[in-house]
C-alpha cells in the first residue's frame, strides 16, 4: 500500500469514526440517530467510491503508460518476443 493510499484510508477511517461518535453521543431520539447514521453512510460510500475511482483512474493511467514502454519501434510486444524465443528455444 502506498503512502497516498495509507493516508486515503486513515482518512476515512477518522471521518467515520467521528461521524459515528458525534452521532452517537447527540441527544436525539432513536429514529432521529438512525436517520443520520444512515445519511452518514452513505456521504460516505459516496466519498469511498470517488476516492476509488480516483486512485483506478490513476492506475489505469500507470499500467497504459508501462503498456505503452513494452513496445519495440516497430510496435511489437516485447512480452510477447520472449514468449516466442521460449517457445522456439
């Protein structure tokens, strides 16, 4: 895990954690607290799902650029060159 996603994680682990408490710790009736805590979560499973769309964004973007460096000048793969020399070897 890298130190953005560490810090991504640590993050939402504190939003949720405070969020849980605050909600919890307010003088509101049952359903009232229900209502929030499920207002919560999904702010933040909205939150999560941008995050991780960010972090596959940039991802995908890393794996075509390493993709993109695997090609010879003549556009052939070079994976795909060693596997033919193991299998004509």
């Amino acid at each position: 895990m890298t130190n953005d996603q560490k810090v991504i994680v640590g993050f939402l682990v504190g939003a949720a954690a405070g969020a849980l408490a605050g909600i919890l710790l307010a003088p509101d009736a049952g359903d009232q607290t229900r209502k929030k805590i499920v207002s919560k979560a999904n702010d933040l499973k909205d939150d999560l799902g941008s995050q991780l769309s960010s972090t596959f964004g940039r991802l995908s973007e890393q794996v075509n650029q390493t993709l993109g460096r695997n090609f010879d000048s003549n556009g052939d793969s070079v994976a795909r060159k060693m596997a033919n020399e193991t299998v004509d070897a």
